[in-house]
C-alpha cells in the first residue's frame, strides 16, 4: 500500500471537486446543447432531431472522457475511473486507487 504525501492528497481532493463540478453544469448543459442543434433550420425535420440527439451525446461522452483524462492518482496517475468490473454508485469517489493501494481517505 502506497501512502500518499499531504500534497497528493490536496491535488487528489481537488480533482475530485472539479470532476464533479464539471458533471452537476453538465446536467443543464446536455440539453441546451441539443436545443441549439434542434434550432437550427433545415428543411427536414428528422436531421434536426439527429442533430440534438447528436448534440446531447457530445456533450455526454465529453463528460466521460474528461473524466478519464483528468481524473487520475497523484501517485501513480493511473485513472481513477470505473474499472472493468462493475462497481456500485457509492463507490465512484471512494479515495481509494485500485492499481497503487493509495489510499486518499485519510
């Protein structure tokens, strides 16, 4: 088990308060994105459907890969993101990494 440093705790904390910032302002986000795709004119009322659904997914999938990216361990910066297993909701900010044993808990 890897202890993590005052300093990496802090960076760990912080991370995790902005991930979910980001994913609460992603909430309103997601459907007013796809209401301007949907605003658009076109002739064709099916394209601007698909372009709100496809709109809305961008910003879904951006939420993910944010999350992928920056969400990582200070110590071994290995993602602390979902692992191949399912894990339950509670446990998303469990200030534990799987891969170093770091435990951020603390």
């Amino acid at each position: 088990m890897t202890s993590p440093t005052p300093e990496q705790i802090r960076l760990y904390r912080h991370r995790t308060k902005v991930v979910t910032a980001v994913q609460i302002c992603a909430v309103p986000v997601a459907p007013i994105v796809g209401g301007l795709f949907l605003s658009i004119r076109t002739q064709n009322t099916d394209i601007a459907g698909a372009l709100a659904f496809g709109g809305f997914m961008l910003v879904v999938i951006g939420i993910f890969v944010f999350r992928h990216f920056y969400y990582r361990c200070p110590v071994c910066s290995h993602s602390l993101g979902r692992g191949p297993k399912y894990i339950k909701v509670g446990e998303f900010f469990k200030g534990h990494c799987n891969h170093c044993e770091a435990d951020y808990a603390a």
